[in-house]
C-alpha cells in the first residue's frame, strides 16, 4: 500500500479511543447477554446473535420480540429492518476507506455505529482506516466476551426483573433513540410509531406491532417530499 | 429460533456489505434517505413502547415506566450511556420492592 502513515502521536490517540469505545460498549454487552437468556434463549444462541449479527440495536430488537412471545422470525424480521441504517453508514463511509473487494467484505462485518462514528470525521484515508478497524475489532472482542460472561451471569441470577432487567431494554432503546429527538420530525415520527405499535398490541401477534410501526417511517419519508418541492 | 438467528445474520451483513458496496448515488434520491433516517426512529419508538407499555396481549403501567420516565430524566441531564441503562433497572427492581 502507498498511503503515506500516520504520525506515531496521532494513531496511538486513535487506539487509545478505540479501546475506550470497545471498553464501553462491551459493558453494555453484558446486559445483552443477560437479558437474551431470559427472553428464552440458550447461551450459546445469545453468543451467536453476538458473533453473527453484530449490531446491538438488532440484537435488541431481536430479543425484544421474542421476549414479548413473537415468533424468532419476527424478531429477524425486525432486527434486518432496523439494521438497514449500517447500510446508510456504508454509503457515507465507502468514499473515505477505498478498500477494494476481499478487504470490503471483511471490513463489512464490523461496519456499527461506534467504527462509523469513529471514522467518519477523519481526514485521511490512514487515519479513517485506522479508526474504523481499530474501534470494529475492539468492541467486536469485548463484546462477545461480554455477550458470554452476561450470558452466563444471567442463566445464574434467575428471574432477571428482579434486577430491573427487563425495564434497561428500554431504557437502552431510549438513550439510542435520543440524539434523533432533537429533530422536530422525527419527534412526530416516534410519536405516531408508538402510538400505531401500542394500538396493535391487543390485536395481533407479538413482534407484528413493531415491524407495522415501521411502516409509518416509509409513509413519512414519502409523504415528505410533495411539501418540500412546492 | 437458529433458523430466525442466522436470517437475522444473514440479513443485516448483506445490509452492511451492500452499503460499503452500492453506488452513492442512492443516497442523492431523497425518499430513499428520508425513509433511511425514519426507519431506525420509528423501530425504537414502537420497541421502546411495547417494551415499556405491554404485557402479553395486554398494556400495563407498571415499574417499567418508572425506569422509563428515570431515563429521560437522565438522558435531559446528559448522563452516560450506562448510568441511563443501569439507573433504569435500578429504579425498576426498587419499585418492584415497595
């Protein structure tokens, strides 16, 4: 490779954020772990999710709806949809890291929020790289040694809502969905999602409330566009 | 449950691939980044209510909104990611006590 390389000062400040990162996040991973085994799975399906689908939002949602009594598909159903913005994050990042073929389908993997957020406002392709692979790796590691060690903390502390468990799951989501409450829209837009969610609950399957509340984000992002172009 | 687990996989590492990989210029079609950035806030706001306000097929207010209205407290006065979370089921577990 022919990137110039970065100043010793500079990449170990970005490894050092990294760690932090991975360190953080891996602290969350425990509650997954903890709570996916008492929605019902095994450890080694908790530890799974984890290794696989490595996105925590969707191994939330995931859980989430199997927690609730949804059908497992449901849940992937779910998870996929809200995996979707990893997709948007790659969009925004594929200009900034230049990997080319075997090199993108491995990056992929460990394309999250935290690798996009700690590559995004980079101002080279080194440092940009760098970032990414460093944040990736770090909270890949920490957090399926947490995903285990909440997994197996939890098939030991029974019931979990006992501890309150089961109401951090929403609280998680919450502190998620925060920083798009600023926006006046969106506030609007997770108004009415709730609102249509909870409306559903006594009607239909569990997991189907979620999943239809996605619909009104398709009916807002096209019913947008006549009032922003007149 | 494996079957839902490695569709789930499959799915969102396809998502992730694709990003690093479509052309971008999908993003310049407004409606596709509009619904994009919808998505994610309305999956939230429908999981965080279910989570919070149902029980089986029924709605309920219980301890659950404690910890709930704990974490908007918390993320108003900009306390970390794991204060909000652990605070939550704290409060949570507390009122499940008295």
């Amino acid at each position: 490779m022919s990137l110039p390389s970065l100043p010793g000062a500079e990449r170990s400040a970005i490894i050092r954020d990294a760690i932090a990162v991975g360190v953080a996040t891996g602290a969350y991973g425990i509650s997954f772990g903890a709570v996916a085994v008492s929605s019902g799975l095994s450890i080694l399906q908790a530890c799974a999710l984890s290794l696989l689908v490595f996105t925590g939002a969707s191994q939330f949602a995931f859980i989430g709806v199997i927690a609730a009594g949804g059908a497992p598909m449901s849940g992937a159903m779910t998870a996929i949809l809200l995996g979707t913005r990893n997709a948007l994050y790659g969009l925004r990042l594929a200009p900034l890291l230049q990997w080319p073929g075997v090199r993108r389908v491995a990056a992929a993997q460990i394309l999250i929020d935290e690798s996009t957020a700690m590559s995004a406002n980079r101002d080279s392709v080194s440092a940009a790289r760098l970032g990414f692979l460093s944040t990736g790796l770090a909270v890949f590691v920490l957090w399926n040694a947490a995903t285990l060690a909440g997994a197996l903390a939890g098939t030991a502390i029974g019931d979990p809502r006992t501890y309150g468990l089961d109401a951090a799951v929403g609280a998680a989501f919450l502190a998620l969905l925060w920083p798009s409450l600023a926006v006046r829209r969106n506030q609007v837009v997770a108004v009415l999602a709730a609102a249509v969610a909870l409306g559903l609950v006594p009607f239909t399957a569990a997991g189907v409330p979620v999943l239809a509340a996605g619909g009104i984000a398709l009916l807002a992002g096209l019913l947008r566009r006549p009032v922003e172009e007149r | 449950m494996w079957l839902a687990i490695l569709v789930a996989a499959v799915g969102c590492y396809a998502l992730k691939l694709a990003g690093l990989s479509l052309p971008q210029r999908v993003l310049a079609n407004p409606s596709v980044e509009r619904i994009a950035d919808f998505i994610p806030v309305a999956l939230l706001a429908a999981l965080i209510a279910v989570q919070v306000w149902s029980a089986g097929p029924s709605l309920a207010i219980d301890a659950r909104t404690a910890a709930l209205a704990f974490a908007v407290a918390a993320l108003l006065l900009r306390a970390p990611f794991l204060v909000v979370v652990i605070g939550a089921a704290v409060v949570a577990a507390l009122v499940r006590l008295v």
